[in-house]
C-alpha cells in the first residue's frame, strides 16, 4: 500500500512535470490555410515547399522566399545561417511569426534532410 | 538479373524455415518434446543461414553494380566508391529491413545455440518468439519491400548518393545503430518466453544479459557516431535538435539503460523480477516503435524518409507486440514474487530510483515525441523542441547526476554510518567545485547545480579506483601485477565505475557547450576582423576551385599563425546545390566552428560558434563503451557465478507465497 501510494505521488510530479514543460513551450503546427483564417497569437511552425525565386539580401545572410503547401503560398523571410541543401524543390520547417504586410518571419528555418541514400527530392530532381 | 531471383528464392525459402521454427517451437515446448524443440533450433539456424546468404546475394548486386535491381539503380551509381557502393546495402529502406533481420538472425542463433542450459520449454519458446520475429520481417521482404525488385528496363547507370550522405560518417553511423535496435529482439523473445514458461528464475536474464549489453553498447556508439556526424556534416554548430528521428533512437537505449542497472539488484537480491522484464519488453516495444515513427512519415521530421507501405504493417505488428507482452505480463506477473525492498536507502533503493528516473525521462521524451499525434486527433496539432526538453529534462537530468553521485556507494540492504562517512570526498568535490565555479563568476543555476554534482559523482568513481589500488597495495605480490589481479576478479565493479566516468566525462560535454556556446554572425571584408569569445579572427580573403563535379569556394582566415577554411561546396550536378563544409578547430577547452553562410563579391557572411568543451563527448563515451567492454570480456567474474547468501534465503520465501 506504501508503495502504491508512492507509486501515485511519483506518477503525479512526473505528469506535472511533463504537462507544464509542454504547456509552456508547444507551439501550434499549422497549415497556411489555417494561418490565414486564424492569425495565431504566438510562434508557429509550418510546412512547406520552396518555390523558385528566391530572393537574398544582407550579402546572403538573410533569405525571402515562397513556400507553397498545395494551392497555398506564403511569403516566408528568414535572417540567419542557411541550412544545407537550401534551393527550390526542398521542404522546409519554419518555425516563426507572421509579420507586418502578411510576410511570415522564421526564427527557425530547417530543411527536411534526406536520410538514408534516398534520392532527396525526387521532385526538383 | 539471376541474382535477384537467387536472392527472391533464399528469402522465400528462409520465410517457410522461420513459420516452421515457430510452429514447431511453440508446439515443442508446449508438449515439452526434448527431441523435437532442436528441430525448431536448427529450422532457426538454417532461416538465419539463408538470409546471410541473400545479404550476400544483395552485396554482391551492388559490388558488381547489376542495374537490372532497383534497389541497385536508386542508391548507387558508377562514380560512388567502392565501400559507400557496399554501405547502399543497409543505406535503403529494404536493405536496412535486411540487414536488420540478418542481426537478428546471427545474434538469435548465437543466444539460441547456448541456451541448452535453460532446458526445453524456455528454450523452445525463445526460439519461437525470435522466429516470429524474423517472419515479420520476412514477410516485409518478401511481399512489401523487396530489395531484389527488377527494373522493365535496365539503365547504365544508376541515380546516384546525396552528396550530404557521401561521407564516412555513413559508412559507420547506421550499421552500429540498427544493429543495437535490432539485438534488443533478442532479450525480449527470452523474457516473453520466461513469462509464457511461467518460469520464477532469472536465468533469461543471466542467458541474454550480454546480447543486452552488446546492443546497448552498439547504439550507444551508433548515437554517438550520429552526433558526431551532424556535428561535424551538417554545419549549424550543435549535435542534437530534438528531432522525432533522434528521439526515438534515444527511447529503447534509455529503457536498457535503467535494464543494466536493474538487472543487478534482481540478481543480488532477488527484487524487482517483473519490473525487468517490463524494462526488456519495453526496450523492445520502443524499437520498433521507433521504426514505425521513422518509417511511416507519420511524425514530420527533419530527417525526410522516403514514405513507404510498410507503415501499416509495422503499426500492426507493434499492436501484436504490446497486446501479446501487456496479457503475458498481466497473466504470469502476479505470479512472480519479489523479496520486498527493505530500507529505502539502499543500493537497491537507488538501483530502484536510478530506474524511475530514466524510465521518466524517457516518457517525457516519448511524450514531445507523439505530442503532435496525440493533439492532431482533436485539433491543430502541437509540437515542441528544445525548450520543453529542457524544461523537462532538467528536473530529472538533476536527481540522476545526483544519484550518479552517491548511488554506486551505497551499500546493500541497509545504509549505516560508515557510509555517511564515505560521502565526505564527494561531498568535498562538490563544494569545492562549486567555489570554483562561483570564484571564476559564474551565477547561472544551470551550471552552478549540474557541474558540482558531476564532480561529486567524477570524485566517488575516481575513490573507487583509489581503494581499489591501496588494497591491492597490501595483497603483495607486487604492485601493478595485484591491481591487475585484483580489477580482473571485480571486473564489473571496475568496469561499471569505469563506465560511470566515461559518462561523466561526456556530461561534461554536453553541459559545457549547452550552456556556455556563443555564436556571432559577422560579414567581412578582406583584411576585417572579428574577436568572439576571445578569438581573434582575421579575415584574408575567398579563393575558388573546381573539384570533379563540385566547385568549392573558401574563406580564409587566421588566428593567430594558424589559417582556418570554411568552405561552401557547390554541386552543378544536382541543381546546384550548396553545402557548408565547416572548419572546426578543437582544443580541450572549446571548439571554434566557422561556417560559410554565403559570398558576395569578395565578402564573406560567416556565422562563428564557440562551444566549449565538445571535445569531451567524444572522448567521454568511448571511455563507457570501454569501461563496458573491460568489465564484461572473457569468462564470468566469479561475482556472477556465485549467489550470494541473501538471494538464496528469500528464494523460499518466493515458494510459499
């Protein structure tokens, strides 16, 4: 019975631990459809592809391009170091918020890695 | 395009050996048929034999770059060399299925050959829990995701490698990796085995404990060498993101973790007999788990695996696993009676809270794992990265390097003074560390609590070497020939401390670049300079080169009189796509990690990342690997031989409860 009891308390600090941590720290992973008919309140993390014609600025620093999920588009810009294999064809992750004049700023841009010999974009390929 | 039928027709054949072996395993052991149950053995043996042969089959395909085979055309090309040519065979999905098959297979026949000992029925059913295992997988190889798929027309060359993945990182992060996803089978058809035998003793334990500790000790590298890896390839300053595909890797490593501790106060005191089989099932269970993550695409991860059918077979096959393992244990656990725990402050007392903390952090990182699943049923789903990690993490990363710190000293059964006592050198690490610390200015709790603590515990395993050699100082015999002696009789003792400072070496790593990395984005012009964290840079200027089928464009910089060279590597072949390759310069304090973010003209964009004290993650876990591997060759220590006096005591008492 001890350890039942004991067993509970551990249980709960655990749960406590895990709902707090998760409570203070899950961002919504949305898509663009979502985004635009409901503007989210803090960061997001989003899908997509990357279109051609991207543009750079800050002597290759800083990056502006499409990202496309289905018909959806979204004009992502992002300042930071660039992730390998960058370039139209890729999906990436962008972790952000949406700016002024409807452009998404990435705090965190990540391009989905090939793993495994797979050829990594059959599609831009 | 013989080969692929041989290949086809060996895994086919292998598939009818394996339904044979569990079938006659099962029934064997069922009826208790001594003459039958080697039938189901040799059955195991030969399906074991006939998948060497269709690897081999495979291997020989991509050596001999036979096209007619797609698995051949998608992975290799004529220009790849010769061993990334032989890693293609476990680089694709269906090779990756086969080869983790082929582990199973040859560490199930070298687990299955010795357990004569474990009588008929134990040993039947093992071998039949294994075969249904390898049938599993068999049955993927054979109807789902051949590796020996014939193309209509056949190409003169093959599509190729990515350039990330042409590295040698490549040649040895995986193999090592689901080898030690794999072996975790192994253990698992012993427990079910012992729990479907109704049997009370420990002897699947003491029989599998060595596949469990080669397996941990495999991915344990294999994490490593991805870290590394990441580290060293992908160029952006760090080796874990929390990434789906990371974590599940983690998971089952995490469960045999607190196995290997565990283990320990069931065969001492013959405690804790169902929690380890929990522990076994769960490792398992979390392995395939794991594979089902990784290869169905469910979880979005940075790691793109090609989405395949095999998803839906291996959810499946994980329902059967939890269904078949949750009644097992449900059906025969009540029967298993453990010696209760009788003082909190114990050894087993802390085995016990070492367990529910590892088997916490593990279902905290389960939890940021499915998180997205779970809330993607009722809505727009969450996610969450490094931040709830070490939110959650660190609570519980904290009580672990705490009992890392006082654990291993503690007696068995009950704590006295004498060891209140033997606390004061940790005790003393620990203070002085932490005026150390407070003297050189530091105020974040972070390092203020985990680095202390790390050098309580780095102090009570180095004490342990240092009794060790005083007592050998008096056995006589001269000095270094009685340590030797005296190490060789309490090999596990030694090795297990040994393997505790490794880990300790290796948190040092990773606390040190967690929280002391600093990073700059600078753009420069020829002759600029920039100073980070005390490093002087100067910048001189870019060159340019054509290498093969890649131009390489390199920044060069000095510090000091030695010149570094991040470089950004172009490939015209694939779309001109662009890769970092970056200039790490590592001394044991920090590392200095330049990456080439882009040019104009002749200025670069450079992002600069100090990480102290990376270095020390790669020492520090070859040195747990070591430590395992000394505490555990050759024969059996005595120590494990022998039962102590106490377990023999409580065994009647488990027969009339």
């Amino acid at each position: 019975m001890r350890w039942v009891l004991l067993g509970a308390v551990v249980v709960a600090c655990l749960g406590y631990l895990i709902y707090s941590a998760t409570g203070a720290s899950a961002e919504y992973y949305v898509t663009m459809a979502q985004m635009r008919q409901h503007p989210p309140q803090g960061e997001v993390r989003v899908l997509g592809t990357v279109q051609g014609g991207i543009r750079t600025f800050d002597a290759g620093r800083g990056i502006e391009f499409t990202a496309a999920q289905g018909k959806d588009q979204l004009q992502v810009s992002y300042v930071g170091t660039m992730p390998e294999i960058f370039k139209p064809g890729v999906q990436v992750v962008v972790d952000g918020r949406p700016g002024a004049n409807g452009v998404f700023v990435a705090r965190s841009l990540q391009t989905k890695c090939p793993s495994k010999f797979t050829a990594a974009t059959p599609a831009a390929g | 395009m013989l080969l692929a039928q041989i290949g086809a027709a060996l895994l086919l054949a292998a598939l009818a050996l394996g339904l044979m072996s569990a079938l006659v395993g099962f029934s064997s052991g069922y009826v208790q048929d001594p003459l039958l149950a080697p039938v189901a053995r040799r059955a195991f043996y030969a399906m074991a034999a006939l998948v060497v042969a269709a690897s081999a089959v495979l291997i020989w395909a991509l050596l001999s770059r036979d096209f007619a085979l797609a698995y051949v055309t998608e992975h290799t090309d004529r220009a790849l060399s010769l061993p990334l040519t032989a890693a293609a065979f476990y680089g694709g999905q269906e090779g990756s299925l086969l080869y983790w098959l082929l582990c199973v297979c040859v560490l199930g026949s070298v687990s299955l050959a010795a357990a004569a000992h474990l009588g008929v029925r134990l040993g039947a059913y093992a071998t039949g829990f294994l075969a249904l295992i390898c049938v599993f997988f068999l049955i993927m190889l054979v109807l789902v995701e051949t590796p020996f798929a014939l193309l209509s027309v056949v190409p003169t060359d093959g599509l190729g490698l990515n350039p990330v993945l042409r590295d040698g990182g490549m040649l040895i992060h995986p193999p090592f990796m689901l080898a030690g996803f794999s072996s975790y089978a192994v253990p698992f058809s012993f427990a079910m085995a012992t729990l479907l035998a109704g049997r009370q003793d420990a002897a699947w334990m003491r029989h599998t404990r060595r596949i469990a500790l080669i397996g941990w000790g495999l991915q344990g590298v294999g994490l490593m060498l991805g870290m590394w890896w990441a580290y060293h390839v992908l160029g952006w300053g760090g080796y874990w993101g929390w990434d789906p595909v990371e974590n599940v890797a983690l998971l089952p490593w995490l469960a045999t973790t607190a196995y290997l501790h565990s283990i320990q106060v069931q065969e001492r005191r013959g405690q804790l007999r169902v929690w380890n089989l929990f522990l076994v099932i769960l490792a398992f269970l979390l392995s395939i788990f794991g594979t089902y993550i990784v290869r169905s695409g469910i979880v979005a991860s940075v790691h793109s695996f090609a989405v395949s059918p095999l998803g839906p077979w291996f959810y499946g096959f994980l329902a059967i696993c939890v269904v078949a393992s949750g009644v097992l244990l449900a059906w025969r656990g009540p029967m298993l009676k453990s010696a209760p725990l009788r003082s909190p402050i114990s050894r087993e007392g802390a085995y016990l809270a070492q367990n529910v903390i590892i088997v916490g952090i593990t279902a905290a990182i389960f939890w940021g794992t499915v998180l997205p699943l779970v809330t993607g049923m009722f809505g727009t789903p969450l996610v969450v990265g490094a931040p709830y990690y070490d939110r959650a993490g660190a609570p519980l990363f904290v009580l672990l390097l705490l009992l890392l710190a006082i654990g291993p000293s503690v007696p068995w059964a009950r704590a006295g003074r004498t060891w209140l006592r033997s606390l004061r050198w940790p005790l003393l690490a620990l203070v002085g560390c932490l005026c150390v610390l407070l003297a050189l200015g530091q105020r974040g709790a972070g390092p203020l609590i985990a680095l202390p603590l790390l050098a309580a515990a780095l102090a009570g395993s180095a004490m342990e070497f240092w009794r060790g050699g005083r007592y050998a100082r008096r056995l006589g015999g001269g000095w270094p020939h009685s340590a030797l002696r005296l190490a060789r009789r309490r090999r596990r003792h030694y090795g297990a401390h040994l393997a505790h400072i490794g880990f300790i070496v290796a948190v040092v790593g990773i606390a040190g670049s967690h929280f002391w990395q600093s990073s700059a984005q600078v753009d420069l012009n020829p002759g600029q300079s920039v100073t980070v964290s005390g490093y002087h840079l100067v910048y001189q200027g870019l060159s340019q080169a054509r290498v093969g089928d890649h131009l390489v464009t390199a920044a060069h910089l000095s510090l000091g009189d030695e010149s570094l060279q991040p470089e950004q590597v172009q490939y015209a072949s694939l779309g001109q796509q662009t890769l970092p390759r970056v200039a790490i310069r590592s001394t044991p304090w920090a590392d200095l990690y330049l990456v080439l973010d882009g040019t104009s003209g002749q200025r670069a964009s450079l992002t600069i990342f100090v990480n102290p004290l990376v270095t020390w993650i790669w020492v520090g876990i070859p040195v747990m690997v070591l430590g395992l591997i000394l505490g555990n060759v050759g024969s059996p220590p005595p120590e494990l031989e022998t039962e102590p006096a106490t377990l023999k005591r409580a065994r009647p008492a488990v027969a009339h409860s």
